[in-house]
C-alpha cells in the first residue's frame, strides 16, 4: 500500500489530504503537524477550518486511510511521498524584510525529513515557495542523505479558500513539476498516478521543476491584478457617474477577458495574494528586473488604495469625524464561505475607522471575538508563523466589541460597513436596522451586496464601491 505523509495540517494540507484519501481508498493518508491543538480539532467533531463540504469527506476516511497526527517523524519516516505544506510567511527581519518569503518551517521540515529517513522517498513542495526552492531543498537532502535518493517535486495547490472541496474534486489542472533526468520523470509519473484516480489526464499538467513553481506565483499575481483592476476602474466610476458592475459586466462579455474576478470590492485578501506577490516582487529585484517588479509592486498600492479610499468615504461621509460613534462592521473573513481572517481588509479598515476613534461593533458569522482581538492587535505578518509561534491572546482593543447578530451590531450605531459578501447580509431586514440605528443612518458597502436603491428608500445614505455617488457624497473627497 502506498503511504503519503503531509508536513503541515493547515487550510491547504487538511482539505487536499483529506480529498486524496477520499478518492485513492488504497493509499493511506497521514496528515502530521507540530500544533497539538490542530491535530486534536483535525480528530474532534469541530474541525480547525470552516470549508463547505470538509465535514462529510474528512468523516468519511478518518479513521480508516486518513489520519491526523503530532507524530510527525513516524509518519514521515513510513511515507513513500511526503508533501510539505507548511507555512511560508513573508520574512520581517533581515535580508529581503517586507518581501521575501521565510523559508525556516521548511528549511526545518527538509531537515526533519533527511534526519528520519530510511527508505527513498519523493518529496513534493506543496507550500508557494519562490522560485528555485527546490535547488535549496535538494541541496539539504542531499548533503544529509546517508545515501538515500530523494526526488524533488513541485506540486502547487491551487484551490481556493470557501470552495476548497469543490476545488480540488474538479481542479481546472494539477501541475506537476520535477527534474528532467529519469528519476525526476519516475517520480512525476508515481504523483500523476495518484492524481489520475479522479483527475483527467490532460487537466495533469507536467512541467520542469522552475515552471511549476513560478506558475503558482504567476496564477496568484494575475488574480490578484484582476481585482486591483477593476478596484482601480471604481474608483473612476465614482467619479464619472459610471457604474462599475454594468462597466464589469461589459468588459467581462468580452471572451478573451471572461467574466471571473471582476467584482469590485474594498480590496482583496486572503493569506496568499499580498505574499506571493511580494515574493514574486523580490525575486524580480534580486534577477535586477527593476521595471518587472514596480509593474507587481503596483497591484499591491492599488489594494491599499482601495482600503484607504473606503475608510476615507466613511470618515469624511460622517462630517469628517467618527470619534466615539459607533460602527457597525459587518463580515471580518476576507471572503465568503470561510472563517479565515489573514490580511482580510477588515483589519486595515477597522484599523484605520479606531485611529479615527470609532468604536466598533463587529460581526462576522465565522469569525471568533478571540480571532478578531488578535487580527487588530497583532503585528504586519506575525500572522502566519504557527500558531504556538505566534503572540498569546493579546489583551483586547477596547472601542471593539464583537456580537453574534447583524441586528445587535447595528443597533444605535451611526454607520454600518459591509465588509464581507455572505449571503446573509443581502437579506437582512435593513427596514428594523435603520429604525434601530442613529440618524442620519449610513450603509458603507464594501463588497455591492445591498441594493442601493430599496435602501436609499429606506432613508439610509448609502455608498457602494464603484456606484453612481449619493448626493450626499459627492462633493466630498475621496482621498485625503
Ligand atoms: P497554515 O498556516 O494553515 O498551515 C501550515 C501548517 O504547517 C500549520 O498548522 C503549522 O503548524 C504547520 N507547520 C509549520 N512548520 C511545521 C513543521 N516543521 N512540521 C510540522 N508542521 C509544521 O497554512 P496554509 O494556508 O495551509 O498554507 C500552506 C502553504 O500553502 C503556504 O505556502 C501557502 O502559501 C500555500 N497555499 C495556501 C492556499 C490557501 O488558500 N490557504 C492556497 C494555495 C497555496
């Protein structure tokens, strides 16, 4: 029986594992971490992550060819392929701070796996790693091999957090890339083998080892450089009267651009964009492509752009002061469908709406009042080291409570921001919120999930990214 072995049980390790098990009955599966807390959730009923569908397919094999462990040197030590799925935050000291990704968890794991290794094994890095990581990686298994053979593969995860399990069942392509020398060919074909239980062949994707691993940075650039586009177009469309979802629409007919990621929004997040972007940066400057890396560096401007443009609609709509108002903050992951908070927006808004001094009333229906405390305390990037690594409970902000009901959030305040798109909030009775809230009584929508004109209606002011202004907004700066 072929054995895999995952390094790192997180939003990527826990799901894709779970889906191989799933769909491979004659492999066994063991996901292996050093966070006892998330190997313990990973064996509870109430998982680490939220992700629609995980529940059925992890009860479905855990327990039979799926297992989650600490004992992470057993399991790697039995595994035929090893996966390495750990952390790879942007580093914030040193050579490259602010943009280079901090390789320690997997220097430390590949070091791991050359110590405890008795029998040749494949090692695929599944993390984003920059480019020519595995020349490093080889380099450590090598020089400690006591005569073992590993072969390098790069295998990026592509899903995308909210619809993980949708994701991975159908990927649009798997790619695969390893050495062009026989054993590095053998060992493409061993992964594809595992793949190919569920995955057409021609969504499997082989590739040399430096294409695999600049592809994951270049698919997330271009994603993100989508979304910092039309963020820049509603921007314009604020101030032209042009509406940025019929401008989005339009230009999304178009075959050649495609209708996907084109929402305007107040900015994008997640753990991974603003990261390998910066990684992608670094390694630009580091091959001296100056120019190559300010296009990049621009994709990530637009973003904080966008953020600040919405924290200034919202401060200078309410008579250039929010001090001691209350705000209601609706929606903290940084999409739908996931209770994933890093480099949500959120932070930078609310960050920015209490140096304002508003006080703020959140609710998120993923997102804990503990997680929330930590995001608007913790420092830039602290957030994706491992969880034992990372600051303790941080002793909460004080203008901040976090309540468990749209309603209750939005009751007396003067503002209420929409800062993430659940379905929820398009259903809200906003008739009950604005009898509740003070007068005049403002909907900021981050994310065009309201309809402006039933809550115009209403009697609310109402902004939304990229919509024809309120009169009440329009001879306001948008930009300090
Ligand atoms: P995560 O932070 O959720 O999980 C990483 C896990 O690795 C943590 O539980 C940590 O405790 C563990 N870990 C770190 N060092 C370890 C070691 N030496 N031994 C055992 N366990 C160790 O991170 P996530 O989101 O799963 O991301 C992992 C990688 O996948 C990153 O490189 C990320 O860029 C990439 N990725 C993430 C995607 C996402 O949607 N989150 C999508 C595609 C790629």
């Amino acid at each position: 029986m072929t054995k895999i072995c995952c390094i790192g049980a997180g939003y990527v390790g826990g799901p894709t594992m779970a889906v191989i098990a799933h769909k491979c009955p004659s492999i066994e599966v063991a996901v292996v971490d050093i966070s006892v807390a998330r190997i313990t959730a990973w064996n509870s009923d109430q998982l680490p992550i939220y992700e629609p569908g995980l529940d059925e397919v992890v009860k479905q094999c855990r327990g039979k060819n799926l297992f989650f462990s600490t004992d992470v040197e057993k399991h790697v030590s039995e595994a035929d392929i090893i996966f390495v799925s750990v952390n790879t935050p942007t580093k914030t000291r040193g050579l490259g701070a602010g943009k280079a990704a901090d390789l320690t968890y997997w220097e430390s794991a590949a070091r791991m796996i050359a110590d405890v290794s008795k029998s040749d094994k494949i090692v695929v890095e599944k993390s984003t790693v920059p480019v020519k990581t595995a020349e490093a990686i080889e380099r450590i298994l090598m020089h400690n091999s006591k005569g073992i053979n590993f072969q390098i593969l790069s295998n990026p995860e592509f899903l995308a957090e909210g619809t993980a399990i949708q994701d991975l069942f159908g990927p649009d392509r798997v790619l695969i890339g390893g050495r062009e020398t026989t054993e590095g060919q053998k060992a493409i074909q061993a992964l594809k083998a595992v793949y190919a239980h569920w995955v057409p062949e021609e969504r499997i994707i082989c590739t040399n080892l430096w294409s695999a691993e600049l592809s994951k940075l270049a698919a997330n650039a271009f994603l993100a450089q989508r979304i910092s586009s039309v963020n820049a177009m509603s921007a314009l469309c604020e101030a032209t009267g042009a509406d940025v979802s019929q401008v989005s629409h339009a230009v999304g007919k178009d075959t050649r651009i495609g209708p996907k990621f084109l929402n305007a929004s107040v900015g994008f997040g997640g753990s991974c964009f603003q990261k390998d972007i910066l990684n992608l940066v670094y390694i630009c400057e580091c091959n001296g492509l100056t120019e190559v890396a300010n296009y990049w560096k621009q994709v990530i401007k637009v973003n904080d752009y966008q953020k600040n443009r919405f924290v200034n609609r919202v401060v200078s709509s309410m008579f250039n002061t929010v001090s001691g108002k209350k705000i209601a903050i609706l929606g903290f992951a940084f999409k739908k469908d996931t209770g994933d908070t890093r480099e949500t927006p959120a932070i930078d808004v609310c960050n920015g709406l209490l140096g304002d001094k508003a006080c703020l009333s959140i609710y998120d229906p993923q997102v804990t009042e503990d997680q929330i405390q930590r995001d608007l305390s913790m420092k830039k990037f602290d957030w994706d080291h491992p969880v034992h690594l990372q600051p303790m409970s941080p002793t909460s902000v004080k203008q901040v409570t976090v309540v468990w009901d749209a309603y209750e959030a939005a009751k007396d305040a003067h503002g209420l921001c929409i800062l993430t798109e659940w379905d929820e909030f398009k259903t809200l009775d906003y008739q009950r919120i604005f009898d509740n809230m003070q007068k005049p009584a403002f909907v900021f929508d981050g994310r065009n999930v309201v309809n402006v004109e039933k809550l115009r209606e209403i009697g609310f002011i109402v902004y939304s990214i990229g919509k024809p202004l309120d009169p009440w907004l329009k001879d306001m700066p948008a930009m300090a």
